[in-house]
C-alpha cells in the first residue's frame, strides 16, 4: 500500500486497497480455515472448538499480520491452534503439524486458481484482454468495468500467491515454521521460538527493503505459470 500512495496514482491505490480488502476478509479466513479443517479431518478438534472453521475474518485477524498486508502486501492471520496428539488418524505427530501447516498454502493456491478461472472467463466472455500496459478490447485501447475488474483479479491473484509462498518461511508465526520444527530436535525449537520476537523485528525491517520478496517472488511467479498452463483451455 506504501508504493501505491507514493505513486500518487488514484486507480493503484484504489486497486491495491480493494486487492488487501479481499486478502484480510476473504483469503486470510479460508488460509486458516483450512488449518483446522485439516486438523479436524485428522482428528483434533481443538480449533474447531475455538470456532476457527469459519470464513468469518474477525475470529482469524491478527493485529500485526493485518499491517503488514496493509503496508507491505505481506501479512497473515492469527495462528490456527493444533494439538498433534489429538491427531490420532495419523501415527506420526510430527506429520500431523506439517500436513496441517501445509493445509494454509495449499488453500492460497487453490483460491489463486479460482481467482484466474474468473479472470479467463472475464476476459473471454467480454473480449477483454491486457498485456502489461496495452489493452485489447472491443472499445479500444480504453479502461472498460471488466478492464478493472481483471486488474483487480491480476493484483488479488499475485498477492494470494505471493503470501501463500511466503508463509513457508520457517520462522514463527508461518506455516513454514511447523514443517521445519516438526523434523527439527526439541532443543533446537525451543532455542529458536527463544528469539522470535527479535527474528520477527529482523523480518519486518527485512520486509521494508524489499530483498526477503525477491526469492518468494520468483516462486510465486512459477506456481502462476503452471496455474495459467493448466487453465489454457480457457483463453
């Protein structure tokens, strides 16, 4: 949102702030919600009890999460509880808590999915197509409602990759972190989670310069590619 008030442009802002709209109120829920889906479908049902299968945003949001989608295009939502030893429809725990934190990244792939469906058949059933700045279409090179509303999907859709990506990183509070400490010894995670609150100052001054993205957004653009192939039946 930062770069967008810097650019001074109206429709950026408007654009981005109505792509971090749907993050936070639509993609954050379903991210969690499948954390304790995939926990309740192995058998734990402590996030259930807490009401975190819901798509209501305000039983997910997480204050500092909620910012940094606000200001970096980076955020998520507050941590879905698991007790792996509830898990009792798998024998490993320690798979229990990757297949759970697996579940969120999943759902941000799967709903970027949805999103590029709509904007194919957006673009298709209006004739409507933009190639970076240039945009074909039956009323010329001219912003059009759908001209908008696949830009908007554009922006939504890499954000939803982007942070389905990022939430890999495997440092508290990201899906990544149960995967790596779920194989990692006890006294090595708990020497990490030791210092969590300065790894996450360290993240968020990392996240302002910018260079943490760059890796995360290579990977973010290969997932979107093999997304785009496999709708090519589409457009």
């Amino acid at each position: 949102m930062i770069s967008a008030l810097m650019s001074g442009n109206m429709l950026n802002i408007v654009l981005t702030a109505f792509s971090i709209a749907v993050m936070i109120f639509v993609v954050f829920p379903l991210h969690e919600s499948s954390h304790a889906l995939a926990a309740k479908l192995l058998g734990d049902d402590t996030a259930e009890q807490q009401g975190r299968i819901s798509l209501n945003p305000f039983v997910h949001l997480d204050l500092i999460g909620t910012i940094g989608i606000i200001l970096f295009r980076v955020g998520w939502a507050k941590p879905v509880p698991v007790n792996p030893a509830r898990c009792r429809k798998i024998r490993s725990q320690r798979a229990a808590m990757a297949i759970t934190a697996a579940a969120g990244p999943m759902a941000n792939i799967l709903s970027s999915l949805v999103f590029l469906i709509i904007r194919k058949i957006i673009e298709v059933s209006t004739q409507t197509f933009i190639y970076g700045n240039m945009i074909y279409s039956p009323a010329g090179n001219t912003m059009s409602v759908a001209a908008y509303i696949i830009q908007a999907l554009d922006l939504i859709i890499w954000l939803d990759l982007f942070n389905g990506v990022f939430n890999l990183l495997p440092i508290p509070p990201f899906d990544g972190s149960r995967v790596f400490f779920a194989f990692l010894p006890d006294k090595y995670y708990f020497a990490i989670m030791r210092y969590e609150q300065y790894i996450m100052i360290g993240l968020l001054i990392l996240m302002y310069t910018g260079i943490v993205s760059i890796p995360f957004q290579w990977l973010a653009d290969l997932i979107y590619s093999f997304l785009d192939l496999i709708t090519k039946f589409i457009c």
